[in-house]
C-alpha cells in the first residue's frame, strides 16, 4: 500500500491531476476557518459525496471549486467512484469502509497542506 506521500508524486505525474491548485479565495477560506474545521468538512464532504455504495449524481458530485477539499478531491483522483476505482482499486457497489474514508481523507488533507505551504 503506497504511502500519502508515494500516492501525491503519482499524483503529480499526471498532467490532469497536478492542474489543481488552490485559488486566493480557497486558500483565505482555509486560514478564515482553520486546519480543522477543513479537515472536518472533507470528511464530512467523503462521507455524503462518496461513501455511498451508489452516491448520488456520481461522476457529477464533486464541484470543480468553491472549498479546498473541492479542489483537493479532484487533485487527487478522489472526486467519484470512478476515479477511486481507476486510481486506487476501490470497486464500485459497495460503501467505502471507514478505514478507506479515513485514508482519503488524510491524503486530501496532505494535499490541501501541501498547498497551502505554497507560495501564489
């Protein structure tokens, strides 16, 4: 099992993939409200977006922007069932399990603090 940071310089080789960034205003909102507040949100956006065995509107779900777990989500292939089940071997037709929901969001959560450590 690759670790978070394994897993992020995949990510990265993938022109797709490494186009993400945060915005000005994405990146204010994570200072406005804080490393955990944000880390709460993810989970809670993991748990309704693509827990479910048959998420609502799947391949569709995940807005392009608008908080940095949004833009984290699609940073790292984990937006739709699809993508986790190209990206990360996790099968479509079944809930994740919490375990896997834990692990993505502490890879969201790397990536977001990958990014906000960067200079824009």
């Amino acid at each position: 099992m690759p670790t978070v940071e394994e897993t992020l310089m995949r990510l990265d080789r993938s022109k797709f993939r490494s186009s993400f960034y945060l915005t000005k205003k994405e990146r204010a909102y994570y200072e406005e409200k804080g490393e955990d507040k944000i880390r709460s949100h993810t989970a809670d956006f993991i748990r309704a977006k693509l827990a479910p065995a048959e998420p609502l509107n799947d391949g569709k779900q995940t807005p392009m922007h608008g908080h940095p777990a949004f833009k984290a989500m699609h940073a790292c292939a984990c937006c739709c069932r699809g993508c986790l089940e190209k990206w990360y071997h996790i099968p479509r037709g079944r809930e994740l399990t919490e375990n896997e929901q834990e692990r993505i969001v502490k890879l969201l959560s790397a990536w977001i603090d990958r990014e906000m450590k960067k200079e824009r």
